[in-house]
C-alpha cells in the first residue's frame, strides 16, 4: 500500500485551509493533508477558482476533497483538480450536515451505494489521480456491517483506489454535525472488518484516534489513520510523526523555531492584504499540553487582531517568551 496514506489531517470545514496546511508542514512534511470541503458548485459556478483551490507547493502531498452529487460536475471538478496540482481528489460521503443533506451529498449518499459508485466511476474516467472516498460507517437506517460491506463492494466495484472510514455511524435528523463526531459509538471492530473482506483494497480509519502511540496500534489493523479534531488543538503531536511513519528524520523544529519560520509567510500574506489573525488563529494550540499554553494563547488572543498587526508579532511574542523560558520551549 502506498505508505503515503499511513497517517493523515482530516478535511474541516473553517480550520484546513491553506494557512493551516503552510503551519502544519513546519511540523510534518510526509503527513498527508487535505483540502476542506468544496463543492463542485462552488467550483464550476464560482467567480474565483484561485479561492477554493490555490495552494502553495509547501503543502505537498495535498488532497482536494470535493462534495456533490452529479457524476458529471464530479468528473469535471476531479480534473480541474488535477489540473491544479493536486495529490488526490477525495469524495465526502461523510457530513451530516443539514446544509450538506439538502444538496443531496455528504452521509446521505450512503443510502445509495450504487449512485456512489457511479460517482466514483465518473471520477477515475476523468483523471488519472487517486479517487478516494470518505464515509461513515454507516447512516441511521442502513447502519449494519452488512450494509457497511455491501456499500464498500459497490464503490470498490467502481475503482475507488482507497476508502478512508470514520468509525461511527452518521444519524441524519435530530443530531448536529459536531454531536456526530461525539455521540454515536465508535465500532472500530467495523473498519477492521472491511480491511479483511477487502484485504487488497486500501482502508484508513478516522475518529477518535487522538495521538500517535493509538495511531501505531490502528496501523496493525488498518492501512492509514485520518486524525481530525485533534490534529487542530494540538498540532506539534505531529512533530515526531515523520520519523515514526516513514522512517525520515523529523523536522525537530522547537515551538519557538516553528514561529520564527512562519514569521516570513505572515509577512508574505500581508503583502495580499490577508490580516495575521487569519493565519495564526490555526496555531493557537501550538503550545497545547505545555506549560506556556495559556500565555501562548492570551497573548495571540489578545494581539492578533489588533489594526496594525503584522509579522512582527512574532518577534515581540519571542521576546515576551524569554521571560517565560523555563515555560516556553
């Protein structure tokens, strides 16, 4: 299996933009990184491409995860995607969302494997990139691992090169999205069945898994670990991951370190008229689990919205921190 799917952020919707993507590679370079959602609407009938699907190649390797329902905006929003650079295109057949249900996608595709297949179809005829898909394990109706088999042969059936599954089923009404992360059970055992019954098919699983040490265990399991919520609150768990997964030296680079690297693209941002704050509001967990945290996070919260911010934030949070050596590191 292609050992680039071994660990991977997951796609979320407001937090894995571009700017957080540059942040995370300060970190990681082999971690596989995704797009946040976008929808093939968004592409075809927006003004502005640049805005969903501009990347930088520091991001590398980078998948575009699209969201939609027509086999042919599918296809078409598959290859501007390749056209774009990107390392694979992804399907969500995950969200829950209500806003995602009334576009007919997302989790509520489940409940159709046979169009989800053509969707795959569509997609691998378009380009010559990896078709990925992400799911549930099921949705609330069709939630047995019957079901859950059934829905990975059909997408199989269509050339899906591999299936990344978040090990909790989705329920449709009366649960909002971030209480479908938490409230339905997690049924690893699920995910491990599909790996034997496809045992030549690569499987990811996704949910739950919070640190590197769980993500060696799964791995035992499974082909890859997607690692979503926790892969933002504290990011420098990533640090080591490099050498774990792939057997490359890491980074190494310290907190303080990471910032300093940083400090050229805020300046860079600036020059496009994009504020600080949009930037480093991705790292305010940078320090999560270490004693300077809350310093780290008050003094971000209080400074980077501030009119006449610029890069040199950085440089006064540096000198601040000699201050706080024994905290910050």
């Amino acid at each position: 299996m292609n050992p680039n799917y071994r660990l991977s952020v997951a796609p979320m919707m407001d937090w894995t933009d571009r700017h957080y993507r540059y942040f995370m590679r300060l970190i990681t370079k082999k971690t596989l990184l995704y797009t946040e959602m976008v929808t093939t609407g968004a592409i075809l009938r927006g003004k502005n491409k640049d805005r969903y699907l501009k990347f930088s190649n520091e991001e590398y390797p980078l998948a575009l995860q699209l969201g939609g329902d027509d086999p042919k905006d599918l296809a078409e929003c598959a290859k501007i995607g390749e056209d774009y650079g990107y390392s694979e295109i992804n399907l969500n057949v995950g969200c829950p969302s209500d806003r995602v249900q009334n576009g007919s996608f997302g989790a509520c595709l489940m409940k159709d494997p046979d169009k989800v297949a053509k969707l795959v179809s569509a997609m691998k005829v378009s380009t010559k990139l990896p078709i990925t898909v992400k799911h549930r394990i099921g949705v609330n109706g069709k939630e047995s691992l019957e079901d859950l088999i059934h829905f990975v042969k059909s997408i199989r059936s269509a050339g899906v090169d591999r299936v990344i599954i978040h090990a909790r089923i989705a329920i449709l009404e009366g649960l909002s999205p971030a209480e479908n992360r938490t409230i339905p059970p997690l049924r690893y055992n699920d995910v491990y069945a599909v790996k034997k019954e496809f045992p030549d098919l690569s499987v990811s699983i996704n949910g739950g898994i919070k640190s590197l040490e769980d993500t060696g265990k799964e791995l035992v399991h499974v082909d890859g670990v997607m690692i979503g919520r926790a892969a933002y609150e504290n990011p420098y768990l990533f640090a080591e991951a490099d050498s774990l997964f792939w057997n490359i030296p890491s980074l190494g680079y310290s907190r303080l370190e990471i910032l300093e690297r940083l400090k050229d693209y805020l300046e860079e941002m600036g020059k496009q008229n994009i504020r600080p704050h949009s930037i480093l509001r991705h790292t305010l967990g940078l320090y999560h689990g270490n004693p300077g945290a809350r310093f780290y996070r008050r003094f971000l919260s209080e400074n980077m919205h501030k009119p006449n911010t610029d890069y040199t934030i950085i440089d006064e949070f540096i000198e601040k921190a000699k201050e706080y050596q024994s905290q910050i590191s």
